[in-house]
C-alpha cells in the first residue's frame, strides 16, 4: 500500500514570482505554508517576502482563490528563520535557475529538514541527480523534482523527476498529494534538460520559429495558423512568446544549446537575431508593452523583418489553407498538407514533421511512455492533441513514411533515423492496453495509484474509451445514467450545456425517476461549462414573435425545476466546474449541496442582457438574508453584497470567491482536481442519503426588507446614476432587482412564502424582457458573446 504524504505543514523556499505562487496555491488547498528568502538588507528582516506576498494581490490571473488568503502565508528569511522548517513535511525550493545557488542553499537547510519530510526542488530544467549530489544520505531517497508550470493556480501539469535514488513511496506519496490536494495533472520525467513539457514544447517553437524565416511568412501569418485552427490556444506560438516573454525563451533556448550538445538538432538551439535584437533593445514581450508584436492604441502591430519595422498586424490563414484545416479526417487532411505547394501548407507539414521527427527520437529517453509526452504537452502547452496522438490519428505508418523519405531527401532539419520501433508496422503507440514504452518495450497501462480510483472519466487518451453508465432516461435536452450505485447522474446535451425547454422537462423527469429508483442525484457535466445558462436564442425568439404567454410560462417552468431540485425526496448534489452562469447558478443554488471545482466561475449574469435572475436565484438570496439575519434582524445587511452582485452582474474568480459572493453556501465543498469532481459529489450524495435525508421544509415565512429596504438600495443607485456610471436602463433593471430581493412594496419585516418572491422575480423579469433595449442586449450578446451598454 502507497504511503500517506500527510502534509499538515509546507516551505517554499525562495520568494520571486514562482515560489510565491506555489506558496499561494498551497494556501489555496489549505496547507498552512512558510514562504522564506532571504534577509532584507534593512529594516524587517522579512521584509522580501512581506512583498512578494503583497504583491500576490496585483498579479493576474490571481494566484489567490481569495485576496484574504495572502495574510495567511508565513513569511521567514535564512538567517532567523531556519528552525520552521523542521515543523514541515514538505520542503519546495523554487529560486532562480542557477545550479551553485540552488546547491548552496540545499547545505544550509538540510540540517534543520525533518527526517521524515519531503523535499522537492522546481526547477524547470536544471539535473535532479547532480542538485542532489550535495544533500546527505537520508535526505536523497526524500529528494525529486517537482516541476510545476507557471502561472502554478491554473496550470494542470506538475512533472515529477525522481532521482536515483529517491524513495518509489516518497514519489507515490507526492503524486497523490499534488494531484488530489493542488488538483494537477502528474506525469514522470527522466532527468534530462527541460524534462519533457518544455524539451518538446521549446523545440516545436524553435521549429516554427526556423520555418518561418524559411518559409518566409510573417509572425501574423504564423500565428493564424498555428492557434485554434490546429487545436492550439489562441496565442499561438508568437503571442505566447510575448507573453512567457522574450528573455525567458532566450534563456530556456541557451540552456538547451549548453546541456543538450549531443542532441542531433543542436545546431537550431540558439535564439534567432531577430530575438537577440529584440531583447537588446528591451522589448521583452507583454510585460514591456512590445515584443513580437506591440498595441498601437487600439491597433496590433507585428514586426516585419523585410523592413525592420512594425507593421498592422492583418495577414492571415489563406483560404485553401483554412479548408484543408477544416477537413474532417486527420489522414486527409495531412495529405493534403503534405501535397499543397500553398507556402502556409508546406510550413505547417514541415513544422508537424520535425515536431514528430524530434518527439519519437528523444521518446526513450526523457520519458517512461508515449502518453506522458502527450500529456505533459496537453496539459503544459494547451494543445487539444500531443504530438503522438496528433500523429497517430493522421495514420502513423503513412506519416513515418513521409518523414522517413523527407529525412533521406535532406528535407528535414536532422538527419538523425527515425528509432527502429516507429517503423515495426505498428498503428500508432496508444492502445486500449496502454501506451509504448521504448525502455519496456511494450504498452503500459495507465497508473494504478488508488488516487486514479477517485477519476470516473481521466482526460482520454486518443483512442481511449470508459464505460458512459446505464442510461436511465433520456431526452433531447438531458441524459440521466447510473453505475448500479444508486446515485443518478444527470447531464445536459445542449451546446454550452444551455438550459432549454427540453433540459427543464428533462431535469423535472430525472427527479422523478430518482425518487422512485435511486437514492441520490447528482447533476454533472462531463466537460466544462456546467451551464452557460437560459436558452436566450430561444426566449428572444420567442418575444419577437409576440408569445409573451408562452414566453412567461417558459419562466414559470424554470422556476417549476429550481423547486423541483430544492423540494426532491432524495439529495440533489450539483457539481459545477467552469462556467455557472444565470441558470446554471440557481440550479446550484437549490441544490441539497453544491460540489464545486476551484476553478468554477459563478454568477447570476442576467443584468448584463436587460433582464434579472427569475429561476428562484433572488428567491433564494432573500431567504439566505432572512436566515443569517435571525428573527426581527437585519435582513437589509446581507441582502446588501446580493443585490451588488447581482446589479453589478459579478462572476467569481473561484469557488472560493463565490462563497464570499454569497453564491455558494459555506458548507459547500471546494475540490481541487477537475476529474475527482463526480467522484467527491456521488460521496456527498451517499453521505446524505445514509444520513436520512429529507428535503427543507417550504419557506412560508420569509422575513423582507420591504419597502424601506427597497428605498434603500434605490439610494446607493442615484450616485451611480448621476455620476454615468450606469445607465437609466442598468438603473431600471437594478430598481426592479431590489424591488424583487426586498419582496416588494410591503412593510419592513413583512412575512411572505416563496411563491410571493418567485412571482415578483416572474413578473419583472417578463416586463423587462418586453422592453426593446433589453432585447437589443440579447441580441447583441448572442451576435458578440459581449454585453451591451444602451
């Protein structure tokens, strides 16, 4: 049995931008953590680290899942501070890249180390083995690499690097901790330079880069087509340069060409002069304001080699290019590439052909198998596809043979032969056993770590497949399946798991059967968002055609299911990740229970599109305002952050955030690993069952804020008002919210049942949506994806 890492107690030693982040993470997932540097020069000797710890609050995306997090973090220094570590069972140094810096650090804190922590070094390329060299003996088998990828909150992968002598329980240990309790993605690397995200990821940069001067395209050019339109993020490869920044790629470049001298494409690792000049004169990307590419006020400009100079940046994917990308099935599609004599084709073929040449080369020896590079590059570098499914599903045999005969014409930027194995006739290195594994020499399955036992869906594999359940019921709007354990799983099949006609009668369905049948229900999205919200396509169409009856009774039904999931006899679990907006978030919020992944980003939206929330969410706010407030208390106090929310059409930045918001209550549960989620939410459901459960009894006595609470969040509007700040239409929508949260025009402490507040919330939200302007924000919104300001 793997041992338990019990981490009551972390160090990150070194305060610059990684240390500090990984710190904040580590405080995010509730691990009590030092952040030590060292001693400032004057005045409080922890004064570096006070710093860097304030500084977490300016950076963005936030490292904090809450600003109020920071003060949580202990700041120390070397000189005074030392004796903290021996109350830490993990020990992560992150300071600058210099492997005699590193070293000297590693005889200064060894001593004070407990014998039974973990230590753990981030670098992002230096060798394991040699930083390990200076530890004593019985901290070495307690030594690995962690190789977290920047920024540390949001990026799934942390590469492993064990040492030769490290401990297989110590590796199992921290496996399970980073990937159930800092939610990452793990996969092992060898100890080579760069490991394996940035030794393939830098190299496929350095390709495109030396392609391109080939090919003789410009960085627009290249990065039109090597974005989304080959399953990659949208800044593609020169805009992703910008923002890791210029001199970071140079050094991450310089450190390949002095620890990789014998690798077969030596010769390209060297920053290319247009970089070199760039950095020269200071323009490092993003953080200076030019790079690649610079904003001319509202203007892109790219640089232009021919003229040394800036240019607009307008050049892009040339049509038969982007229809070849188009093309369905991988195999044609790099055919076509392949035969194309269009310049953007013949890059982009020359570019996946050394990528894949380099990949299958180095396979063996920077990697256990063939899915730790995929994910490693899926997860490090935000591809749909690795390098190896990428080639495996454009036909592996063909392709070899194509990059076999581009080798053999001098065609490719090595000459090195392809490994023996990749032309043994095989069909590619993923299978449902497993994936190739050169050293092994055959397919390995994935982990059996019992952490993985916790992931009912892992991120799939090409080719890869798991059981989808026993569907139960089904409709054109939702499916509801079970794995014979009682709990019901109920999943939308609408595009951004919108909430249609079709989803409320099915959702109102599934409930039913789970009462009868199953003894829990949980409401979960295989994939990211759990619910962009209402259908606003069809409510606009709705109202245009003049159907206000049938357009109030659409309302009416979503009210009819946010009551249905309140009032179900059994538990209702939601387990939200990514997007709840509008609809999606009163769902959770009339759940029994909300499961929420940290990085759920929750709001009652509707003010942004003329309307208010009418699926029960104001209902509910009133209630939990009426609640925290007690008998003849202060209602208004809380309903105050509500209808600031609300108004202001506020989004939380996390799970965490959303509970500050008042959207998540504070008992719902925060999980870190977006593929535990179903797994944590089906145990709170069984929890609650074995406890008995029994849904609340009606809300028949919902103590208001009434008319005077109505006057008084019409006041905090005026200012608002008069100052620009929003206009007479945003007033309008937010009176109406107020009206609606305070329960209308009664007296201050009235008592009224939740059918009084949910026929307020109906009957503004369908006087709103009847008002021109609102449906010009609708229409615009589902034109733009953007809100309107009218």
């Amino acid at each position: 049995m793997t041992e338990k890492l019990l981490v009551r107690r972390a160090a990150v030693l070194g305060a610059g931008v990684m240390g500090a982040q990984i710190a904040a993470h580590l405080v995010n997932a509730g691990v009590d953590t030092v952040l030590f540097d060292l001693s400032a020069k004057e005045g409080d000797p922890n004064g570096v680290v006070r710093k860097a710890i304030a500084n977490l609050g300016k950076l963005k995306p936030a490292p904090l899942a809450d600003k109020a997090l920071a003060s949580r973090i202990v700041p120390a220094n070397y000189d005074t501070g030392l004796e903290l570590l021996g109350g830490c069972d993990l020990v992560i140094e992150a300071i600058a890249e210099r492997m005699d810096w590193k070293q000297d650090l590693y005889r200064k804190v060894a001593p004070h180390i407990a014998s039974h922590a973990v230590f753990a070094s981030n670098t992002s390329g230096l060798g394991i083995n040699k930083l390990a060299d200076v530890l004593p003996e019985d901290l070495r088998i307690r030594f690995c690499g962690v190789h977290f990828f920047n920024p540390p909150r949001y990026m799934h992968l942390a590469e492993l690097i064990p040492a030769q002598g490290t401990d297989t329980a110590v590796l199992e240990g921290l496996e399970s901790f980073l990937t159930t309790h800092l939610g990452k993605g793990v996969v092992y690397a060898r100890d080579t330079p760069n490991f394996i995200g940035n030794r393939i990821g830098v190299f496929s940069i350095l390709a495109t880069a030396h392609h391109t001067e080939q090919s003789g395209l410009g960085f627009d050019e290249v990065d039109a087509i090597t974005g989304p339109l080959i399953g990659r993020p949208k800044s593609a490869t020169y805009r992703t340069s910008d923002v890791v920044g210029l001199d970071t790629m140079a050094h991450v470049i310089r450190t390949m060409a002095d620890t990789l001298p014998d690798d077969p494409w030596h010769r390209y690792f060297k920053s290319p002069a247009w970089l070199a000049g760039l950095i020269d004169k200071g323009a490092l990307g993003q953080k200076t304001g030019a790079g690649v590419f610079r904003k001319v006020g509202k203007d892109i400009m790219v640089l232009d080699l021919q003229k040394q100079d800036y240019r607009p940046a307008d050049r892009k994917a040339a049509d038969e290019v982007v229809e070849i990308l188009k093309t369905k099935d991988p195999a044609e599609k790099f055919a076509k590439l392949r035969a194309s004599d269009h310049p953007q084709a013949r890059f982009l073929w020359a570019v996946f052909r050394d990528l894949f040449h380099y990949s299958a080369y180095h396979l063996a020896d920077i990697a256990d198998t063939a899915r730790d590079v995929d994910l490693a590059i899926r997860w490090g570098y935000g591809w749909s596809l690795g390098p190896f499914e990428t080639w495996q599903a454009a036909g592996w045999q063909q392709v070899a043979r194509w990059i076999d005969e581009d080798i053999k014409a001098g065609k490719a930027m090595s000459d090195a032969p392809l490994p023996q194995w990749v032309l043994d006739g095989r069909d590619g290195v993923h299978t449902a056993e497993g994936s190739f594994s050169p050293s092994a020499g055959r397919q390995v399955p994935r982990s059996t770590l019992p952490v993985y036992e916790r992931q009912r869906f892992p991120d799939p594999m090409l080719g890869e497949r798991f059981d989808p359940g026993q569907t139960l019921f089904e409709n054109d709007g939702v499916r509801l399946w079970t794995d014979g354990d009682g709990v019901g799983v109920i999943s939308f099949k609408t595009k951004m798991h919108t909430v249609s006609d079709q989803v409320l009668d099915g959702i109102q369905e599934a409930i039913g059967i789970a009462e009868r049948d199953l003894r829990a229900v949980v409401i979960w999205q295989p994939k990211e968002p759990f619910s962009a919200g209402a259908d606003l396509a069809g409510a606009l169409g709705l109202l245009q055609d003049g159907k206000v009856d049938a357009f109030e009774s659409m309302v009416a039904n979503f009210q009819r299911t946010s009551q249905r999931i309140k009032y179900a006899l059994v538990p209702v679990v939601a387990a939200v990740r990514g997007m709840a907006l509008g609809g999606g978030c009163e769902f959770q919020m009339h759940a029994a229970r909300t499961v929420a992944h940290l990085e759920s980003y929750i709001g009652l939206v509707e003010a942004g599109v003329g309307l208010l929330p009418a699926g029960g969410g104001l209902k509910e706010l009133a209630v939990r305002a009426a609640r925290a407030a007690g008998p003849g208390g202060d209602v208004l106090a809380g309903l105050k952050r509500g209808f600031e929310t609300v108004a202001m059409a506020k989004v939380s930045t996390s799970a965490m955030e959303a509970k500050s918001l008042g959207l998540l209550r504070p008992d719902d549960v925060v999980v870190f690993h977006a593929h535990e989620l179903l797994h944590v939410a089906r145990q709170q459901a069984l929890a609650m069952a074995e406890a008995g459960y029994r849904p609340p009894l009606p809300e028949r006595a919902v103590e208001v804020a009434g008319d005077v609470g109505i006057a008084t969040l019409k006041m905090m509007l005026v200012n608002m008002l008069e100052g620009r700040f929003i206009s007479p239409h945003d007033n309008e929508i937010a009176e109406r919210i107020a009206d609606a949260l305070c329960g209308g025009e009664v007296d201050r402490g009235a008592k009224v049942d939740e059918d009084w507040l949910l026929r307020l919330e109906r009957e503004h939200f369908v006087a709103l949506a009847q008002m021109p302007k609102t449906q010009e924000r609708i229409a615009h919104m589902l034109k733009t994806g953007k809100p309107l300001r009218n």
